[in-house]
C-alpha cells in the first residue's frame, strides 16, 4: 500500500489551522482530517492510518476506507501533497 | 471505551480578504422534524423524495397577509392562484381561510368547482380561454378578466348566443420600470388600448365591467413597482367613473409578493434584502385612496398572492446517493430529487439542511440531481457540512410552483404528504407507479408481437 507524501513546508497548528508558507495559503482542517493528515506528515501507510481512524473514532471500516481516500484527493486539489 | 464521534475528514482553504461570496453564515442546525413529525420516520412511512406540507404555515401565512392587507384598506379579498399549488388539500385550505380561486385555464377552472367553490367566487384569467371554458364561466356567473381583443369579441359573441350576462374585467398591462416589460398579457395602461377596451365593453350588451386586474410580474424585489402599477389603474379607475359613469365592484392586483427564497446571482439571503411585507401592502394600499367617490361603497382589493402564501410551507426530503469529487477537486453530491421535482431550482438558491446532525465545517459542493441528464443541478457552489451517503437532506421553501410543475421524467413523481394542524400526517397525492403512468398508452396492434 502506498503513503503519500506531504508537502514539507506544511505548517499544521493544534487547533486545524495549516498554512503553507511557500505560498501564503492557509486552510482549516477538521478532527478527522487533523488526525490523517497528522499520520501522512509521519509517513504512515494509508492501510495504518484507516486501521487507526476506525480504532479512534465510531466509523464504519467502509467509510472509513472511502473517506481517506477522498481526504487525499482533497489535499491533492490544493496542491498539498508532493508529487514523485 | 467509547470511540469520538466521526466526522468525514474535510480541508478549507480560506479566502481571506474575500468578501464571502456564498452569502452570510448560516445556521448548522440541522432539521430533525417538521411540525414535530420526524424527517427519517417521514422517509421511511412514505419513501424519498418526498413532498411535505405544513397546514399550519399554510394558514398563518394567509391569516398574516390578511391581517397586514386588512389593517390598511377595509375590503380585501384573497383569490388562490392555482397554477401555484393546485393540490385538492392545498385550494382547501385556502378556500376555508376564505380565498376565492384565481384559475387560468378549463382545467383549473374545473378543480375550482369540483372542490365546490361557488362560480362567482372565481377569477378566470388567462390568454387563452377555449370558448368552451368561456361559456362554462359565463354560466357559472365567474368573472372573466379579458386577455385581449379577440376573447372580447369571442365573449360578446358567446354571452349574446347564450342570451346570458357576464362581469367582467380586464387585465392591464402597465410600465413600471421592470424589465423584460410584461406588456404580453393584457390591454396596454400607456398607449390607450385599455381605454379602448373599455369602451368596447361598455358598449357592448352583454358584458358588465366589474373590476380591473394587473399582475406586474412575480417575486417582485422592490415595493415601488407595485405603487406606480397601483396608482395607474387607480387612474384608470377614475377615468371610467368620470366618462363612462362606472363604478368598479373591484381592483384586482395581481400576486407577485416575494418569498423567502433567494435567488440565483444574490449573495445575501433573501430575508436580508427584501422589503417586509407591510412594505409591499403599503405600496399596493396607499393609492387606493385616491380613487374618486365610489357611492358608500369602496372597491375591494382583491389580492392574487401565490409563492409569498405557500412557498414557505413546502419541504422536499431527499436523501444523499453518492458523494463524489469532480475533476478540479471539487465536492459534488448527487441526490435523489432533481430539477425534475425542483423546476424552480432553475432561478432559486433552494436552502438544503441537513436532516441530521453534522459538523460545523462546511464546504462548497455542487449539489446534483438523479436524472441522466446534464442540466440536472439543484445548486452549484452550496454551503454544506460534509455529508455521507443515505443522509437525508430537506429542501426548503418549495410550496410554490413545483407539485404543478413538476415533470414525469425518468422517474416517477413522488408522494405528497401535508401534516394537518393537528400534527398528523396524511397522503395528498399518492407516489406515481409504473401502471399510473403507462394508462395512458397504447400500443398499435402491428407493434404488439414485438414487445412479448
Ligand atoms: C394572473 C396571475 N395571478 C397570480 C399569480 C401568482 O403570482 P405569485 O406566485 O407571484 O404571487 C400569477 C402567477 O404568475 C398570475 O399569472
């Protein structure tokens, strides 16, 4: 399974502001959403971090499963993931 | 140990510096229930989508509007605009409050009297009255507003075969600065042809002038229109006491008032922007009272109000098929009512709440219907918290001018259900099913072996 690489410069504060100095962008993420994106700038493998999404939270593995991905793709469309 | 509640995982970017242009905050509350019956039990009982009616909206709204209407002017009358919402408990309810039937075609016109509403309590407007209807309406002794010369003279000859007399008014058209003008339906109030009109009638036999009718334009915005249109036929009301020595029974003016959707291209919500309704009865009723001396009696006001009486007690409940990204990254949800059900999301921002609660954070999503079709969007760039499939949704402000515009297209149309004032729920319409739809066809006998 793959892990997805977070930009490096990628500031994330405790309360789910981001910002991304390279650009000046700043974002607001939610709990679910601090809790991966937390776990991607660690270098988890997305099967790690579904696993521990359905231990932490009430969430169905399915959804689980689903909404990692999307979340993914979320960052993706602002571009906060490195590309290889 | 108990798990933290879940959320689908969301990331905003923010705009700062932006003006919001998604309008001012709203409310995350989501709604559970309407008039105290449980969306999901509502959904369940009668299957999504789902039409639902509030009785009780429905007959504060009217009780309001006659309040507002009749602490300014002493003779109002209301006429239920049909085309709006002509289901049989919909025209009931507002019959019982007290509203007359403002029908415009043989079709409405017949409801109005299977429902048992007396013919002189009919308004019959319209470009385009069969003559069959015609004489049904001279019958039933309903006042005909005249669309246009033809249908005048199609009248007199009707009335004069009949032997029998109708009231009748005329619908003017008037310059109040809206544009595009609607100068289609009826006499024009500038160049004369009203004037004209009336002449024509007076001279006539058959045909008594009762009344004169506007209707300037729907959701008006602004309350200016309305006392310029007012104040002209008012003019034209004196015009024909002073030449033609007629006193007018009435002065119809239209629907048009607002509710409280909001439109497409407006940021701010509608309640934000509109003038209140008292706004608008004072623009309508102040040049009432310039009308010269009517005997003892004044004419009555006779209001058309459609969307602005029941918009506000319709809710659609839809639920959540698929969530989904589009090629830029964008969220999309595709739900189970579309423009198929919501002709009128084509000019109207439809508020959609969530039936459940969510998180706070809110994304912008383009929210699509169920139709293979391109043109099926109930709203692009919508405010919503993250949703999941199988969550319902409500669709607010959506009495007017959907459960008669609505389209048998792809699917059926769904069931309506009205909770009545004593909180219960009843079916008003039944859910379409594939023998409803098919009874109307047939198949030629040379096409019969092939569909075995
Ligand atoms: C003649 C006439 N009266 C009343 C109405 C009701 O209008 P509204 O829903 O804007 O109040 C209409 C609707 O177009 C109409 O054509």
């Amino acid at each position: 399974m793959s892990s997805t690489q977070i930009s490096t410069s990628l500031a994330v504060s405790e309360n789910g502001f981001l910002f991304l100095p390279t650009t000046g962008e700043t974002f607001t993420v939610n709990e679910t959403g601090r809790f991966i994106l937390r776990r991607l700038q660690e270098g988890r493998e997305q099967q790690e971090i579904i696993s521990s999404l359905i231990d932490e939270f009430d969430v169905e593995p399915v959804d689980a499963q689903r909404d990692v991905l999307d979340f993914i793709g979320q960052l993706r469309q602002y571009h906060l993931t490195d590309t290889q | 140990m108990d798990k933290k509640k879940y959320e689908r995982p969301v990331i905003l970017k923010q705009q700062s510096g932006l003006m919001n242009k998604f309008g001012s905050a709203t409310s995350t509350q989501p709604m559970t229930d309407i008039e105290g019956v449980p969306v999901a039990e509502l959904a369940a009982a009668y299957g999504s989508p789902l039409f639902v009616l509030s009785e009780k909206k429905m007959r504060d709204t009217q009780q309001q509007c006659q309040r507002i209407f009749r602490s300014r002017y002493p003779k109002v009358q209301f006429a239920w605009s049909y085309k709006t919402n002509y289901m049989n408990a919909v025209c009931s309810i507002f019959h019982s409050e007290g509203s007359w039937a403002e029908v415009v075609s043989e079709f409405e016109f017949d409801r109005a009297r299977h429902l048992g509403v007396r013919g002189e309590h009919i308004i019959f407007n319209g470009p385009a009255k069969s003559a069959a209807a015609l004489e049904k309406a001279v019958r039933a002794h309903s006042k005909i507003h005249i669309d246009h010369f033809d249908e005048l003279y199609e009248l007199i000859e009707i009335t004069t075969s009949l032997g029998l007399k109708a009231d009748v008014a005329i619908r003017v058209n008037v310059d109040v600065g809206i544009y595009p003008k609607w100068d289609r339906f009826g006499f024009n109030y500038e160049n004369g042809e009203a004037r004209e009109a009336l002449k024509r009638i007076a001279a006539s036999k058959t045909l008594r002038i009762v009344g004169l009718h506007m209707h300037i334009g729907t959701y008006i915005m602004s309350t200016e229109p309305f006392r310029v249109a007012v104040s002209k036929l008012v003019a034209l009301a004196n015009w024909l006491k002073q030449q033609l020595a007629i006193d007018l029974d009435y002065i119809d003016v239209g629907g048009g008032l607002p509710s409280h959707n909001t439109l497409k291209g407006q940021y701010l919500q509608a309640d934000e922007t509109l003038p209140a309704l008292e706004q608008f009865a004072d623009a309508i009723t102040a040049p009432l009272f310039e009308l010269e001396s009517h005997g003892d009696a004044m004419p009555t006001l006779i209001l058309e109000s459609g969307r602005a009486l029941v918009d506000g007690a319709g809710y659609l409940i839809s639920t959540v098929l698929a969530v989904k990204r589009l090629s830029d990254g964008k969220r999309a949800y595709v739900i189970d009512a579309g423009i198929n059900l919501l002709f009128t999301s084509l000019w109207y921002k439809h508020k959609m709440v969530p039936a459940q609660p969510t998180g706070v954070m809110r994304e912008q999503a383009n929210i699509y219907g169920p139709l293979c079709m391109n043109i099926d969007c109930i709203q692009e760039d919508a405010s919503v918290p993250a949703l999941k499939k199988g969550d319902r949704v409500v669709l607010m402000n959506v009495g007017a001018y959907t459960m008669t515009q609505w389209m048998q297209f792809i699917t059926f149309r769904p069931a309506i259900v009205l909770i009545t004032a004593d909180g219960s729920p009843h079916v008003i319409r039944k859910a379409e099913s594939l023998e409803y739809v098919m009874s109307l066809e047939e198949i030629p006998p040379s096409l019969r072996s092939l569909s075995a």
